[in-house]
C-alpha cells in the first residue's frame, strides 16, 4: 500500500506541481523505540539533510521530520525512516513485526550508528527478519550511486575505532529494504556545524550521502 500511495505523490507532483504548491510532498521520520538508547539524538541531522535535499534536489519534503513508534500504524506514512542512537535497543514481538510489515510493503530504514548501536541493532532486526543478515554492500550498488556518487562507499566523517566506514544492508527480493551505516558517522555530519566543528567539505559528503539515502528510498519502487 506504501508503495502506492507514494507513486500517487510522486506522479500528481510531477503532473500538477501548483496542487503542492504551498504544502509537502512527503514527510520522513526518526524512529523511536524502547530500551533506553537514545533515539533522539542528532536533534537537527534530519532538518538539515531535508533543507539539502530540498535544495540541492528540488525535493519537496516537509520541513520538520515526524517522529514514529515502531509499534505504530504511523509508520505506513513515510517512505523514509531514520533510526539513530548510542546505547540499547529492544523491539517487541509487535514491533517487529509491524516494522517488518513496513519494510515488505515498500517502507525503508536507514540505521545510523552513532557508535555503540552495533550488539543491539543487529540483535533486535534478527527479529524482524529472522531468515536474513546484513550483507555489506559493493561499492557498486544504486544506493552510492544516485545523484552524487561514492566510488569509495561511505564518507568517515568521525573516527571511533580507527575501522573504515561500511555500508550494509537487508535485502528482500532483490530489493534493499534496510540501510545501516555503521564507523561513518552520517547523522553527525548533518547536524549544524557548530555542534561538532566538522570541516565543511566533510558535512558536505555526509549530507551527499544522505541525500542518495532519500532518493534511493522514494525511487525505488517506481
């Protein structure tokens, strides 16, 4: 139905641009769960990645991101969902399942580990998708290569480990149906240069990247 309802938007925007012309297109969202990690974190990555893309990609995505339950029938309204955090995640049974509901129905996820997610993410979506891993995806794949491209996978943009930044993914029929971005850092090179005093050049390719994020989660399906 997500996937629908989306190529709806998409071709009345395309057809009738004026009937959007003082509303949104579509709206992402952050996920909230339980456990106790925080999932509010990188409180303007989102604002700002919607205002490049809005810029740089004449998306027309509402301004201030929604905020979604995992649990929560809410979900099926946004093609993009962002998930962020340090620390513990936990998704119950209904959880699961609702975002797996979500994700098979045309939804998309992109994790971003802000370090310290790793042990529980991968945890918590063996939940919703049981028979899959995450997979670390070529260089190769759409996802780098939409309107900007990265010959090279993700951009660092903060050191923890000293590991290289990868990508990985869960695919379903061939279609990436969650991204996690893990030693990259993304959602802290989106937030307001003040926060972290990032050279701008660097918050450049985090919001690049994020931006194929965006494009490849609302094309895909088309």
């Amino acid at each position: 139905m997500l996937k629908h309802l989306l190529v709806l938007f998409l071709l009345l925007a395309v057809a009738s641009p004026s009937l959007f012309a003082q509303n949104y297109s579509f709206k992402i969202a952050k996920l909230k769960y339980n456990g106790g990690g925080d999932w509010y974190a990188n409180k303007t990555s989102l604002p700002n990645l919607i205002q490049f893309c809005n810029r740089n990609l004449n998306m027309n995505i509402a301004a201030e991101p929604a905020i979604v339950e995992v649990g929560s029938p809410e979900l099926f309204s946004y093609p993009f969902v962002h998930m962020t955090g340090h620390g513990n995640v936990i998704f119950s049974d209904a959880e699961a399942q609702n975002l797996r509901n979500y994700l098979l129905s045309g939804g998309f996820l992109h994790v971003d580990d802000n370090y310290g997610l790793d042990k529980y993410i991968r945890k918590e979506m063996k939940k919703v998708f049981p028979e899959y891993e995450f997979v670390e995806l070529p260089f190769d794949h759409p996802i780098y290569r939409q309107k900007f491209e990265f010959t090279h996978g993700l951009p660092k943009v903060h050191e923890h480990d000293n590991k290289p930044p990868q990508g990985f993914g869960i695919i379903h029929e061939g279609r990436l149906v969650c991204f996690y971005s893990f030693e990259s850092d993304l959602g802290n090179g989106w937030e307001d240069q003040e926060i972290y005093n990032d050279p701008e050049p660097i918050r450049q390719q985090a919001l690049r990247m994020g931006a194929n994020l965006v494009t490849y989660a609302v094309t895909q399906n088309l």
